[in-house]
C-alpha cells in the first residue's frame, strides 16, 4: 500500500520546487503532477519534481493521448527514466473530450488511447516499432537512449470499456477523484487484470473544520465530472481520523496507491495531519 500526494493544477508552477523538497522528507511515497489543458505540461512538471527531489517516485497523471505524438512521448519518458531511474510512473490517458476538441485534437478515444500505450511501452523497451493502426501511425522507429527499466506505464481510465483496454495493455490504473470504495471495488473487478497490476486512486483531502463548505467547489467540480450530485463525491475530509480512515477504505477496496489531493492555502499541512493519523 503506497501513499502519494497530488500537486494541484491551481498551485503556482514555481511553488513545485520547495512542495517536492518538503514532500521528499516524509513517509510519503509518490509525488503526482497533473497535465489539464491551460494549466501545466507534465513532463517539464515530472522532470522539476524529479530533480529536487531524491527518493520520491513522481508519477504522471495524466498525460492526454491525443496531445502527445507516441514516439515523441516515449522519448521524453526514456529521458527522465535515464536520469531518474526507477522513479517514474508514466499515466497516459483520452483526456476531456471537450479540451480536446478546443485544440483540434479529437480521435477515436479507445483506439488511440490502445495503439499509444502499446506502441510507447515498446519504445521504452528498446523495441524497433512499426505501427499503421486506426489512429497512430509508426514507421520503423526506435529510441537510441532506450532506460535500462522502463517507468511503468498505467491508463487514466473510467468508463466500462476503458477499465477493461487497461487490464488488457498497461501495467496499471488510474482512477479519478470523488469515487467511494464500493465503487471503486466495483471498477477494479472491470479491469480484470491479472499479476502485479497498480490501481492508483486519487482523493480530495482536507483535515480541519468545515471540511465540506472548504471542498464545496472541488465537489462541485468533481460531481459534474463524475455525473453524481456534490454530497455524493467521496473525500478524504474533517478529522484526521476521518481522512485516514477513508484512506485506509480505499486500500481495504484494493486500491495500490492513494493519491491525495490537498485543498486549500497550505496544502501540506493537511498531508502532515493526515500522516500523524496513519
């Protein structure tokens, strides 16, 4: 069971630095960066949190298939994992349709997201690739510099048929924020992998008092997402004997790591309270 901390979209790209650093000397595990549309990229994220940090696995999550050009994405991943090695988890996912849309990007999402994670898992193993498929298209390509262990590639999934494609060709999952165990259980049995598969699951925290009026808005958020009404997004919230007893729900659910997302002006602290707890 890992425990990792999510660096949120909002924070200011230079605050990244000094997070990492802190987050660094914790019994945390993971650091994860984020790469939605008018925010941040995630690899220049990835590649910051990696340098200053020297233990933590930073994982990405996501990066949005239809942005990245296949050969170009395991190029950028097989660089960090070089330099970093060992300390990469790669996330790779559709992405918000309608963000896609606004860039010119939009495919067909099962297809692209099946030939990108296929084709990048074998760029990363050195592997010469030829590929004429649906939505990507490769011509006997390899990388020179190919990581002596290639990061883990994992699919940001969540519908039926997109849990399924992630048993099938990653090496693991991750789910969004707001899921409540029991669903979570549900969606782990749908991607029906069989050996060492990670489900990586992302949570909204916040330890204090009003917790839920704090989260009103990253509830709000979330529910349209998710199509469910605000008070039923799931949240690491109140006491930190509540956060981390919805924690330790989540991995009782099967889940490998969760990834907490701290609201509010001084995200780390809640992470603190949150682990004098666990």
């Amino acid at each position: 069971m890992r425990l990792g901390v999510v660096f949120d979209r909002d924070l200011p790209p230079e605050s990244l630095t000094p997070f990492a650093g802190e987050l660094d000397g914790t019994a945390v595990s993971d650091l994860w960066v984020v790469e939605d549309l008018g925010w941040t990229g995630a690899i220049s994220s990835a590649a910051t949190a990696l340098a200053a940090t020297s233990r933590l696995r930073v994982g990405i999550g996501i990066t949005p298939a239809p942005l990245r050009n296949p050969m170009l994405l395991a190029m950028e991943l097989a660089n960090l994992a070089r330099l970093h090695p060992g300390r990469l988890a790669a996330g790779i996912g559709h992405g918000v349709q309608s963000w896609m849309r606004q860039v010119g990007a939009a495919a067909s999402p099962l297809s692209l997201l099946e030939e990108t994670i296929t084709s990048v898992r074998a760029l990363l193993r050195g592997e010469t690739v030829t590929l004429h498929g649906r939505e990507v298209s490769l011509d006997g390509v390899r990388i020179v510099h190919p990581p002596a262990e290639p990061p883990p590639v994992l699919a940001g999934v969540v519908s039926p048929r997109s849990l399924a494609l992630s048993g099938r060709i990653a090496q693991g999952t991750i789910l969004p924020e707001g899921l409540p165990p029991e669903r979570l259980r549900s969606m782990i049995e749908g991607i029906g992998a069989t050996g060492d598969h990670e489900v990586v699951a992302f949570v909204h925290l916040y330890v204090g008092d009003a917790a839920r009026e704090a989260m009103r808005k990253a509830a709000e958020e979330q529910a349209g997402f998710l199509q469910v009404a605000p008070e039923e997004v799931a949240m690491a919230a109140g006491s930190p004997e509540e956060a981390a007893a919805h924690v330790r729900a989540l991995w009782e659910a099967g889940v490998s790591t969760v990834a907490v997302r701290p609201v509010g002006a001084e995200p780390l602290s809640h992470v603190h309270k949150l682990l004098s707890a666990l």
